[in-house]
C-alpha cells in the first residue's frame, strides 16, 4: 500500500525497549513508532545511569545481559561510537552480611564465572575509599561495563530510520479500534495510523496502554530511582575507581569524571510520571557513604530522579496479549533496560516474528513461558 500510515507494526514508546524492538523488526516489517512526548527517551532511559553488568538481577535477566555482551563491546555501525568503557564492579557486605556475598557468587558464577569473593584488605585495594573495618567481605566483577546511554538510544533510533523506520513525536495514543485484523490508533492531534500489530512498549504507562487498547493489564508498578552528585577526593584519582555497590542496596557509586554519582539505591512505588528525587533518601545514602568510606561528603551538587518500571516477578513480559489480537507486551525491563535491550529486542523480534526464542538466548536458561503475559506470577500478582 501507498498509504504512509499503514504499516505492519505500530511501536508505542521511544525509549531503549522502543526503538530497539522496532529497529529489529524494521528489517523486515514496515514499522511505526509512535512517542507521547516531544523527544525520545525523556523519561526512564534519558535519566539512567546504566552499567553492564552480568551479575545483575534474576536468572531471567542475566541470561538477557550476557547473550547481549558481544553488541556493547563491539557494536555494528549503526552506533558510529564506542558504548562502553571499562569499569570493575565491587559488591561489599559490611559485618554480619558475609553470607550475602557467599550466596550472590553461588548464583551467579554459572553464568558469568569470572567473579571473584574478596577479603577485606583485597576489597579496600580495589576501592582505595573504604573505611577499613567496613567490609566483612566483597565480590568483584572484573568484567562490568559503564554504558554511554545517549550512543546506544541513539543508534537503535539512527539504525530504525536507516531501515525505513518512521518515527512520531508529541503523539500520545488516545483511541484505539481493531476491526477485521486491523488496528486504527488515534493520536491527541487526531491523526489515525494503521497496524496490524502494536507492540506495547510504554514503560511506566504500559499498563495504561493496554487498557486503550482493550487488553488485560500486568501489574506494572514503577518506583522511583533517586540519583545525586558528589565531588570525589583530591587524594584519589577516581578514573581508576570501581562502581561500588552495597550488596543490601543501602547504596552505590561510582566515578564519573572529577566527581562520584551516587545512589541510595531507592524503590519508592510511583504513579506514572515526571519522578522527582527524594531528599531523604539522599541524606540517608550519603550517611552510608561516609560510614563506609573515607569520602566524608557534606554537600550534594546535582540530583535527578527516574522510573523503573517492574513486573510482580522482576522479569520482562514479552509476547502476544492472551485476550486481544494483535497486542504484542514489551514491557517491564525495570532497572535493566539498557542492559538487556540487545538480547530482548532480538528476542521480542523472533517471538513476534515465529513465536521462538534466539538459540543463542535460549542456551542460557530463557523460555517463553518466563516472559509470557499469561505466566503464573504474573497472574497471582494481579488477583
């Protein structure tokens, strides 16, 4: 058809789950993606402050992060830039958590074998910043990576484009109608754009979207993520600094340029929307820091907030609606987006595509069933 509002696949959201799924399928579908606000990627994905890191999250998760390791060290040339740059990943437990760090390199070392348990003074020569007597014991990623967020959304938009991809800004989904296997999506300016399958991939709104389009939300809860700023000491050079994590999540850090971006590690449940920081959360994180650490910060210089936006069982769902035809779920990446969105993208493709998951995917663990809409956890979460 000549009609440029017609196409095979309509995409509902512009941030990494968005472009990434709607460049794979571009390749061989005609594909739409459609963004409620003015620019992609203004919410969760333009606020985050994205490692890769393969000792992260669920089984799920980590079998999506390793499958998508080879793409972020070396990149196809849609991305005309490097993504990553080198940094070791140090997960501390302070006294009486040493079990916590035993029981994370037990799990995760199937997966990603090069992890390591450290003692206290090997921990504090990785992060010369540890206040001595801190750490009971720690666990190092060797192979962590820090993500330039903006390069990778930027080439799956560049690569979605290159493929014939269109892409529509300020087009908030107001009215959808489905009639002899075909969607008519209604725009806020009143513009139809025709699909024969939309794939929701709105984050926080995912459960929203679904309701436009008549399908059964999945219990998508977003919770804030707080982020701040504080200078790193003159003393130490922290380009050579490893992200530093609190394995119970009081909080983390890492170096970035001159200064140290920090985390309380929070997950407050939020409304879909505008996430602002939370002021006591960072006075908290910032107490922990310095008990930890010989940093001794008093001011914070910037802050910023985000959403991640997470199912009952902290899995993505990804498939087919079970009571609507032609609602394909891509949603609930929660805090691994930027992580998993090469591996996910390649495996939402092929499970629109043949219903099949990638060999490569699938050889570490991953099946439909752990992403499927209509799964058991996901089900006992919503009644």
């Amino acid at each position: 058809m000549t009609n440029d509002s017609h196409f095979d696949v309509i995409v509902i959201g512009g941030g990494i789950a968005g472009v990434s799924i709607a460049y794979e399928l571009a390749e061989d579908h005609r594909v739409c993606l459609l963004e409620m606000e003015s620019t992609l990627a203004f919410h969760t994905t333009g606020r985050s402050a994205a490692a890769f890191i393969e000792s992260y999250g669920n089984k799920p998760i980590r079998a999506l992060i390793t499958a998508g390791r080879s793409i972020f060290i070396d990149p196809p040339e849609i991305f005309e830039s490097t993504l990553t740059t080198p940094i070791p990943l140090l997960y501390l437990a302070k006294e009486g958590r040493a079990q916590a760090i035993r029981d994370l390199h037990a799990d995760v070392s199937v997966l990603t074998p090069a992890v390591e348990i450290l003692e206290p003074r090997d921990a504090e020569v990785a992060n010369p910043l540890l206040r001595q007597g801190f750490t009971e014991l720690a666990m190092l990623d060797p192979g962590a990576l820090d993500v330039d967020v903006h390069a990778l959304h930027q080439g799956y938009a560049r690569g979605l484009r290159r493929r014939g991809g269109k892409v529509v800004t300020s087009s908030p989904l107001v009215r959808a109608e489905r009639r002899e296997g075909m969607w008519t999506l209604t725009d806020r300016q009143q513009v139809p754009y025709r699909g024969t399958v939309v794939v929701n991939a709105a984050g926080a709104w995912c459960d929203e979207v679904a309701r436009t389009l008549g399908a059964d939300p999945v219990g998508i809860q977003p919770f804030r993520r707080t982020v701040f700023m504080i200078s790193a000491p003159d003393a130490v050079s922290s380009a050579n600094l490893p992200l530093t994590i609190e394995v119970d999540d009081a909080f983390y850090f890492k170096p970035e340029g001159n200064q140290l971006l920090c985390s309380p590690a929070d997950e407050d449940p939020q409304e879909p929307g505008n996430a602002r920081p939370d002021e006591l959360a960072i006075a908290q994180a910032l107490e922990a820091i310095n008990d930890a650490t010989v940093i001794g910060a008093r001011h914070v210089r910037q802050t910023w907030a985000g959403q991640r936006s997470f199912t009952a069982d902290r899995t993505p769902v990804v498939g087919f609606a079970p009571n609507v035809d032609g609602v394909f779920w891509f949603a609930g990446q929660g805090g691994y987006g930027i992580q998993i969105c090469p591996a996910l993208a390649r495996t939402g493709a092929a499970l629109l595509r043949s219903g099949e998951i990638p060999d490569d995917v699938a050889a570490r663990g991953l099946t439909e069933e752990m992403l499927a809409p209509a799964r058991q956890a996901l089900t006992v979460a919503r009644t």
